[in-house]
C-alpha cells in the first residue's frame, strides 16, 4: 500500500509518518505542497494521499482540483483525504465540491488513521 503525505510543515509529515509506520504494509512518500505532490502522483502510484489544505506554491484545494480534472484514470480517482486544522462544518461544502472523498482533523491519533485507511482501503 502506497500513502502520499502532502503537508508544508515537516514536523507534521513526521508525525504522520511516524503513526502510518506502526502499520504493516505501508510505504509512504511525502511531499511539501500541492505542486510536488502532483509531479509525485504522475510518475508514482499511490492507494491514498493525505493532503493538507493551507500550503504555499499550490495549496490542497488547486492540487486537488488538478488531480480530479487533469489526470487521467486511474490517478484522477487516487482517493484523497483533507487534513486540517479547520471546523470542517465551516467548509464541508467546499471540500466535497473539490473532489476530496474525506476530512481527517488535526491533531491526528492511530485511531482516525486507522478509521481513514479502513474505510477506503
């Protein structure tokens, strides 16, 4: 199984990874913004991407819209899950319009990752 991480701040790409490694199977690559995450997704396949919306050079929102619009099966389809430190309810709306199959709030635990990696894996 393979998990993008795409998160600007590298202590929170640490933190995923580390939680993501306590379960079998699992290889991870990281990525710092939307941007690179898109150069990642065309030459790598992925199960899952965990991407944060607040990034600079291409932020989660644009990188998603990207995916969804401009790549071709099966990696327009890769499912694509929102971290954020945002009320959701303020946004759920925007992110479903976007093309992200989920929300996973910060601050994360083994037990939402654990719920994330069930339901779409």
């Amino acid at each position: 199984m393979q998990i993008l991480i795409v998160d600007d701040i590298l202590v929170n790409r640490i933190l995923l990874k580390e939680i993501l490694k306590t379960f079998n199977g699992i290889a991870i690559k990281e990525a710092e913004n939307g941007e690179s995450a898109i150069q990642k997704i065309e030459t790598s396949n992925f199960d899952i991407i965990l991407m944060d919306i607040e990034m600079p050079v291409m932020n989660g929102l644009e990188a998603t819209k990207y995916i969804r619009n401009k790549l071709k099966k099966p990696k327009c389809d890769i499912p694509i899950i929102a971290i954020t430190a945002h009320n959701p309810n303020n946004f759920i709306h925007m992110y479903s319009k976007v093309g992200f199959n989920d929300i996973m709030i910060k601050p994360y635990s083994i037990e939402k990752i654990k719920k994330i990696l069930a339901k779409y894996l």
